[in-house]
C-alpha cells in the first residue's frame, strides 16, 4: 500500500536566527569523534526494492505563502524490508531520504528525514547513546563562528532546532532528532544530523532502546 502525503500549514516566525537555526543544531565533521565522513556503511538488502518503493513513495512539496508555510509529508508506515540486521537497528538510508526502524521478519518502518546538506552529509556505524526528551542546544564554536548571532544556549521547547526528542550517537555530537522547521523534512538542510518530524521522532524515541545499533549509509 503506497504512501500519501499529508498537507500541513505552518506559521514562520521571523527573528535574527531563524535562517541559522535550520542548522538543525548539528556539527561539521571536525567535530564528530566515531562517526567518519565517507566510511563505509553496510549495504541494506534488496536494494533494487527499495529503490521500487522509495520511487513509489510521493515527494514532499513546500508554498510559501504570505499568511505561513503549506507543506506536504510523507507519513511513516510499515513496509517489506528484508534485512539480516536485528529487530531494533536504525538504518538511516541519506540518499534517499529515509530512515529505517528494523522490525525483524521482513519488515521495517520508514520514515522520511532531512539529511545534511552538500559538504556535511556523514556515513557510518554507531550506537544509540543517550535519548532525551525536548533536549537543549548549545551551539559548537564551529557553528557559532559561521553565524555568530546565534544565542550561546537554546532551552528545550517547539523553538529548539532539535525539536521534541533526540537520540545521540556514540561519543559524537551528531544526533537523530526533531525539528522546529518541519517543511524541510524530505531536503537537504541540516549540517549533517539527521531530522524527523517531531511526530516521528516520538515514535521512533519510544521505539528505540540505549545501545541500538545505528547504520547511515549515502
């Protein structure tokens, strides 16, 4: 059964760090410590079905519009997902925009995701470190060196670029998360973390347990 979008309505505040907060609180890759910048990730199984329901799945849309924000997304489902990896592993396929929850027997659920942008995407093998619900955000010195008006420090809540929940990875700064900017789900927009929908990030929070395997792979 084939995804559909779903159409949802945003009001974008305008303020000094709105541009910079699509950053999506995330880091370059000099700041990563496990996780390295073109290493090689394990190949999913059956790509060229994936590929089939990937292609089969609608591509998210955005209108601006003088009163707010319309977008589309894709809702997670369930899918046929062959994989040898273990119930309970996170597969975070960047190409396609996809993040797969491992179900065991043939299945897995699929959510759509923002991946870094050109210059930050990031693939490898780590593990789930630490979960938080409505995480703060201290931006890195890197990230405060290219947009310096940014605030030193950022309260968990719905203006946090790392939205309602986080999962972190090893003893790296990159996450999986929320956002605060859901119509760039689908795009390539954040410094190299890895973005769902606040609604999505519950559920996969819920789902996913400390010490979970995680595997991005572009």
């Amino acid at each position: 059964m084939g995804a559909r979008s779903v159409v949802r309505f945003s009001i974008a505040f305008a303020w000094v760090a709105l541009a910079a907060l699509s950053l999506g609180g995330c880091v370059t890759s000099d700041d990563s410590a496990g996780l390295q910048s073109g290493a090689a990730a394990p190949k999913m199984a059956s790509d060229a079905g994936l590929q089939a329901q990937a292609s089969a799945a609608p591509a998210p849309w955005v209108m601006r519009t003088p009163f707010g924000i319309l977008y589309s997304i894709t809702p997670r489902q369930t899918i046929d997902y062959p994989s040898k990896q273990k119930p309970g592993t996170i597969i975070v396929d960047t190409r396609d925009r996809y993040l797969y929850f491992i179900l065991g027997h043939g299945q897995a659920i699929r959510y759509t995701i923002a991946v870094g942008a050109e210059g930050y995407a990031w693939s490898g093998t780590s593990t789930v470190s630490d979960k938080r619900e409505w995480p703060d955000w201290t931006p890195t010195p890197s990230i405060l060196k290219r947009f310096p008006n940014l605030p030193h420090h950022i309260p968990g809540g719905y203006d946090n670029p790392l939205g309602a929940r986080a999962l972190y990875l090893g003893h790296t700064l990159y996450r999986i998360h929320g956002t605060n900017e859901p119509w760039r789900i689908g795009t390539e927009a954040s410094s190299g973390c890895i973005r769902l929908s606040n609604e999505d990030a519950i559920d996969l929070y819920n789902r996913t347990k400390i010490g979970a395997t995680v595997i991005v792979r572009r």
